[in-house]
C-alpha cells in the first residue's frame, strides 16, 4: 500500500476511533439527563460511529469544511462531566462558537452557554395513545419508542384497536417488528401475552380492544391526561373526535392524522404550530402531502410571491384501493393500484390555505397514484409576483433548508441519479430537487419529494412534543 492510501486510511480509523468514544457518552446523557445532540440538526443520539463521521462531513455544506471529530469529542467529555439537566444541543454550533471567542476554557464555556439547563430537572412525561394501528400508527410507535429517552418526555401507553383474530396481538407486534418497506424495529420486541401488551425496547405498551371510543376506560391501565393520536379515519370532524374526550377518562387532547373538516386547526408544524393554544383540545396534523408543500410554498412566497399556482401529485398507492380490479365506492380507485397510474383528486392544494390563509384561492391540485409502495413527489406550477430564475431559487432554497426557520421541514438535494428509494425514511418533510427545478421569468416549477409515511410520521411526532412540551431547549439559541 502505497503512503497516500495509508495515510488516508490512518485519518479513517483516527475519525472512527473518536465517533466510537463518544457514542456511549451520547447515550447515558440522553437516558439519564434528556440531553439530545446533533450536528446542525443531524441527530447523533442512537447512531453509529458512521452515522457520527458522515454528521461531522455533512457541515461542510454550511460551514464550508468539515466539522473536527476531535473538537465535537471534547466537547462531549466536557459535557458528561457538567451533566446539564435537559437540552438540545448542537455540537457545530457550540465548536464554532468556542472556537470564535478565543477562550482556552471549553469547561467554562459551556457551563456558561447551558447555564439555563444546569441543575434543571426532567418533567413528568407525558401518555401517548395510538387510536389505530396502521401504517402511520406503526411508524408513530417506532418514532416515539426512539425517542424516549429517560422516559420522562412522550411516554407510548396503549394502543386501541379492533381485535381481529384470535392471535390479534402476535400479528401486532411481528407487524412492529417488521415493515417491508421501513425495514426491521431498531430494537427488540416481546409479547405479554398473559397481560395483553407488547414490550418493545424496555416501553410497555397496553393493546386495548374495543370498536367504540366510549367504551375506554383509559385510567383502568394507568394512563391520565393523555393525549391520543387518531389514525383511522374513521372521524375527521370535532363532533366525532369529541368522542375521546366526552366519554372516557385519561384522555386531555386529542390530534388527528388527517385533514379535519370545518373549522378545526389544521397545523402544519413549522408553518402555523404557533396557532396552537391550550384551548385546542382536537386538531388535525393536516394531510402528509399538505406537509411537504406548504413549507416550501410558505417560503417561495415570502421571497418572491405567488399569484397562483397548480400542486400535481405523484402519489404512491395506499390501503385504500384495491390490489387488483374490483368494486371501490371511489372512482378509478377499484382498478389495480399494482397494475395502473390512478388519476385522483386531492384536498392537499386546498388544504395548504387552512395552514396559510394567504394562499386562499390561489391553488388547484390533482393527483395520480402509481404503483410504488412509499414517497411520493408533488410538482409544484407557482406564478410568482418576481421574475427569478434557476440559479437564485436553488440557493435560496438550499440556504433555507440548511440555516432556515424551516431546516427541519425542507430538505434540499441535487443529484443526476436519485430517485423515490433514496427518500424512505427521510424525516424532512419535503425535499426539494433542485436539478429538476425549471424557471422561465415569473413561472417556477419545483419538484418536492416526501416520504408519505415516514416524513409524516415526524411532522405528527413534532406536533405531539409541543402539545406536551416535552422538546428540551435548544442552546445556543438557534437562528429564525
């Protein structure tokens, strides 16, 4: 081996080296003090040596060179000696900052920045429900379950479902277990048969049987002032939800995982989570397409304007059609969403007005579902107020998805070769693709991939953390 080859290779296993030590530090600080690190928003709790590497590369995208491991690793040390009570923390942020005030002290610099955290205790928790099992259910439970840190943020209780076989609660959980799609549970999984309940990475979770909502008694397992996530459909009005409230115990709010109708707050998180008051008790996380444009269309329109516009979904297929041709109340939506692209409508371009009233009348919307199993891509035709072109949308949107109020909403990439795979499992909640971009004067066509299921699946998560106040405090304070 030449010394070129060695030397690059001896750099490797340095950067390894360093990743693989501050891994356990990571952990015990997220288990035991609800202190939750990331590299400009790129979490590092739960991942691999790897995982850390490509974090620390992942800077040069914003910093403009790549992030020193041997800077972020002492500043883990210093920070499982301090054992501040919980935050959230950037490690970019807090080298660079150091770095930039000249001081020699890094123990004395961080318990000035974190002051506020030193000494603070974790809360209580907070119960979570999952009303409904399905693809979104499963992908909360997995999200929450990852999160959970010390056990005192969002704590998953119970799950309410229609039993539907004898074996009902086996089925469950292998479903948890494996996802052809997502892959397998991080983790590990065990039934309780003789109590009723999976137990899934040390949380317990109560598998409730039972077709109406009035027939819970959510305090009989211990669970109070929950709030429960409804992921079936079944009710997309108040009146319905109220049901969770009205007649039964332990349960305080409740959010739905599709559009509400009529005048329920649809919230859109990053967008309009602000509208949030304790007087919601039900309310909607809006649809997963509504998520992934209205980010983008907020911040088009705050840069250049938009007189008006046509959303075009590419949808991948859904439980709601059918494997192969047969009868479906739906129109086309009985043919074989295996076989067939499906023109559908769309309530996504409506929708974003109820998150962004400025966008009242301005959209019109269709879809086309086709036969993919997961992301999907919304083709955005906006009219804007602006001439523009390429060149100054793409940066402004690159920048809004590294630095912006909005970074964990848009995601932006350019690469002749990506395609809808490489987006399973991103947890942005559009990503916009910047080689596809056309712009023609005041005409801009942007292309926004998503994962339906799981980039959803965050946005809820996102909603739930503020309803239970249960996201640590970022320091350094993050830029708007």
């Amino acid at each position: 081996m030449n010394q070129r080859a060695v030397s690059h290779l001896e750099a490797w296993k340095s950067k390894q080296e360093l990743a693989e030590r501050m891994i356990p530090l990571i952990g015990q600080l997220y288990r035991d003090h609800d202190v939750v690190m990331s590299v400009h928003g790129r979490s590092l709790v739960g991942r691999s040596a790897i995982d850390i590497i490509r974090a620390h590369s992942y800077a040069r995208k914003i910093d403009e060179v790549e992030l020193p491991l041997a800077e972020t690793s002492a500043i883990v040390e210093a920070l499982a000696t301090i054992q501040p009570g919980p935050v959230s923390v950037d490690l970019a942020l807090l080298a660079n900052e150091f770095r930039a005030s000249g001081s020699q002290d890094l123990e004395g610099y961080l318990r000035g920045v974190l002051a506020p955290a030193i000494g603070a205790q974790p809360g209580t928790g907070t119960d979570v429900v999952l009303y409904g099992f399905g693809r979104i259910g499963r992908l909360l439970a997995r999200i929450i379950i990852d999160h959970s840190g010390s056990g005192n943020g969002l704590n998953l209780r119970a799950i309410v479902v229609r039993k539907g076989a004898e074996n009902d609660l086996v089925k469950r959980a292998n479903l948890l277990r494996r996802d052809s799609v997502h892959g397998p549970f991080n983790g590990t999984i065990k039934v309780l048969e003789d109590e009723n309940a999976i137990l899934a990475n040390g949380v317990r979770i109560q598998v409730i049987y039972s077709n109406d909502p009035a027939t819970v008694d959510y305090t009989e397992y211990g669970i109070e002032n929950a709030i429960l996530v409804d992921n079936t459909g079944r009710w997309r009005d108040a009146e319905g939800l109220s049901q969770h409230l009205e007649h039964t115990k332990g349960i305080s709010r409740v959010l739905l995982t599709a559009p509400g109708k009529g005048d329920m707050l649809n919230v859109v998180y990053g967008v309009n989570n602000d509208k949030i008051t304790d007087a919601h008790t039900i309310l909607s996380a809006a649809s997963c397409t509504t998520n992934a444009i209205t980010p983008v269309l907020k911040v088009i329109n705050d840069k250049f304007g938009v007189k008006q516009g046509h959303v075009e979904t590419v949808h991948s297929y859904t439980n709601d059609q059918n494997l192969i041709d047969n009868f479906h109340k739906g129109d086309r939506r009985g043919r074989s969403a295996a076989l067939n692209m499906v023109l559908a409508e769309t309530g996504a371009a409506k929708a974003v007005s109820k998150a962004l009233p400025e966008f009242e009348g301005k959209l019109t919307g269709n879809a086309i579902r086709v036969p993919t199993p997961d992301v999907s891509m919304a083709v955005l035709n906006l009219q804007l107020e602006t001439e523009t072109d390429r060149d100054e949308i793409n940066a402004f949107l690159e920048k809004v998805s590294l630095t912006g109020a909005l970074r964990t909403q848009i995601d932006y990439v350019e690469s002749p070769e990506i395609v809808s795979t490489d987006f399973v499992g991103s947890n942005r909640a559009g990503i916009v693709d910047g080689l596809a971009t056309i712009v023609t004067g005041n005409t801009a066509i942007l292309y926004v991939w998503y994962d339906n299921e799981y980039g959803y699946s965050c946005q809820v998560v996102r909603i739930i953390e503020q309803l239970a106040g249960s996201h640590p405090a970022h320091l350094p304070a993050l830029e708007a």
